[in-house]
C-alpha cells in the first residue's frame, strides 16, 4: 500500500511544508519586529501625521537616524506597509502610511489595533532565554521581566474592547446589574488585576456615579493606569492600589467586580476567587472575561487556540510558577474549569453570558 491509498502525504512533502511553515513564521515575526520599531519610535504616527515623507524628513520628524529612517522605510515598502515609488531615487522617495493602516498601526483606541501584539513580541524575545532556563528548573519568569514592551502590548492589545465592548456588550448583558449600577446613589466597582487601567477607566466612563477602585500586583502597571485615569479625567472616582485582591475584603461590598482576562493568570485562582467572592455585596456580581478557548484539547487545534498555547508556553505558564504552590493553569482556561474554581469558591452560579468575541467568553460569577 502506498501513500495515495492511505491518503497520508509523503514524508518529503510534509517537510518541504514544515520549512515553509517556519520560514513563513521567521518572516512575519521579522516583520512584527519592524512594527514594533514603528510604534516604540512613532514612526508611523509621523508618518500619519506629516507625511508622506522622505527618510530625511521622518528623521527629522521623529527624531531617529537618517540611516536607520532609510533602511525602515524601505523595509516597510518592501513588506507592503508603506507605499513607495521605486522608480524615484532613494533621497528624494516618499513613503505614505495608508489611511486604511491607521486603524491597525496608530488608533489605540480602534477595534482594529494590532500592532501591540508587536509589543508582547518583543517583550518574550528579551527574556526568552529566562524562559529556557525556568523550562530546565521548573521555576518561573517574574512578570516585570518581560519589561515596558510586553506591558504596554498587553495594556494596549485589551485596550479597544475594554473601550467599547465593556459597558456597552459584556456588563449590558446583565441587565439587573445595569439597572443596580444606574439607579444606586454611589454604586461600588473593583477590577482586579487592572493593569494599565483601561477596564476601570470604562467602567467609570459608562457609570457616572460609580466609584471604582482598581487593584493589581504590579507596581509599574499600577503606575500607567494612574496616569491614564488622570489623562481620561477620571482622578476623583478611580482609586487604584498595589495590592493582592485578598485586600478586596477590606474595602468591599462591591457591587460588580470586574476580572478581565485575569483568572488565567492566578497562581492560586480559587483563594483568589473566594476573596473576590466575600468582598461582594449580598447580590453583587463578579464578571470574567477569559480566553474562547475550545471546550477539549483537540489537535491540530484553530488559530485562536494555537495563539493561546503560544502566549502560554512563553508568558503565562512562566510568569504563575514564580509563586509556590501554583495552580500553573497556562493560557489555556476551559469553561469546566472556571465552573469548577467558582463551586469551589463557594459562588452560587456560574453562567457563560451569550456575548460573541472571537478572544473572549465572558461569566457571570453569582455570589
């Protein structure tokens, strides 16, 4: 029997389609890389803003090398983000962002934002080698490791949904929690695990009378989200703290508490929850938002269960065995397993909410 009667490919053909697979994925890593450049940098807003631009003119505009301006501009023409026309000489060549990039590549606050996926890129490379070593002693990679990168590409990447999607989608599909929120005098918000803010800064936009008190672990995330509560206005009723969500008794009843893609994380998920769950007020709610993972382990699996595996192996995983003993969930956060931490957190209900994400399945968590 050959490999036509068994339908399998020759061995030769699957490998030629392994180096092409990871010849396709150097290529397009390369290229985040390059993406990366042009955010850290502001290339691309320059280029938004005032362009299009010669090299000599983003130098002078953003402030980089005349060199370094040249050869970036050329390889973002060459992988097509950039138009160009190569037919005029170097020196005097324009290159023009298109208006329909602008989403993806500027608007932080745009649906379509990707490029802080170029940011946690860059983050995991400069710790990668930690990574390895953690593998070898079954030890764990501190968060402030991964650096400014990685957390302004987490920050930013949630930014968008946590924006629009928050209020208006994830909290409306709770309409008793809605009407709680809009008719009582000073109703009370927590996000645990705020990050750089943007959950509780949403959360104070869409409720005006709500106090909202944000709480993460993480010194410096702490730090950006103050400074983003201040920018958006919001000082006076976003009160943000350094602290473990065990602190969340001392300053409860809440009324909603918002975790927001945070649960995965959690060296010790169900202490975690049952604290969130005695810091709620009698008929308040906890609202999770975690990774649309499959319900089973299937392999090959889609793309979003592969990007989740991606972001586990080299983030997630290391990052929850700094602390001992760990529950090390991964990214990878099945919704049996979020009924079974909130049973065993004592919550009376948990319900998946009919919200369509292609990133996240949102809980309501009842206490």
């Amino acid at each position: 029997m050959n490999a036509l009667d068994t339908g399998v490919e020759p061995a030769a053909d699957r490998t030629t389609q392994l180096v092409e697979r990871l010849f396709e994925n150097t290529l397009g890593a390369l290229e985040l890389f390059a993406v990366y450049l042009g955010g850290e940098l502001g290339l691309y807003r320059a280029l938004q803003e005032h362009g299009p631009l010669t090299a000599a003119q983003l130098s002078e505009r953003a402030g980089i090398a005349p060199r370094y301006a040249a050869e970036w501009l050329e390889q973002q023409a060459v992988a097509g983000l950039l138009e160009a026309d190569p037919d005029v000489p170097g020196e005097e060549r324009r290159y023009r962002l298109d208006p329909a990039y602008v989403p993806v590549l500027v608007d932080a606050d745009d649906p379509a934002h990707a490029a802080p996926f170029a940011h946690m890129l860059a983050g995991i490379g400069g710790v990668i080698s930690q990574v390895a070593q953690a593998y070898r002693t079954g030890g764990g990679v501190p968060y402030e490791s991964y650096g400014t990168a990685f957390r302004h590409g987490q920050g930013h990447i949630n930014r968008p949904a946590f924006t629009h999607e928050l209020a208006a989608t994830w909290i409306a599909a709770m309409p008793d929690v809605v009407e709680r929120l809009t008719s009582a005098p000073r109703p009370r918000i927590a996000d645990v695990g705020c990050g750089q803010g943007w959950a509780a800064i949403a959360a104070a936009r869409a409720f005006p009378n709500a106090q909202v008190d944000g709480v993460d672990a993480d010194e410096s995330s702490i730090a950006d989200a103050r400074a983003h509560t201040e920018q958006a206005g919001l000082g006076d009723r976003v009160r943000l703290v350094r602290a473990d969500a065990a602190t969340l008794r001392d300053g409860g009843p809440y009324d909603l508490v918002l975790l927001m893609e945070v649960l995965h994380d959690l060296s010790r998920p169900v202490e975690t929850l049952r604290a969130i769950r005695e810091a709620l007020a009698d008929d308040g709610v906890l609202l999770v938002a975690d990774e649309r993972v499959a319900d089973h382990f299937t392999a090959p699996g889609d793309p979003v269960e592969r990007m989740m595996y991606g972001w586990s192996v080299t983030h997630c995983l290391p990052t929850q065995l700094v602390e001992q003993p760990s529950a090390a969930v991964g990214t990878v956060l099945r919704a049996a397993t979020v009924d079974r931490y909130a049973g065993e957190a004592g919550f009376s209900g948990c319900t998946v909410l009919p919200v369509a994400n292609d990133f996240f399945r949102l809980y309501r968590l009842d206490r």
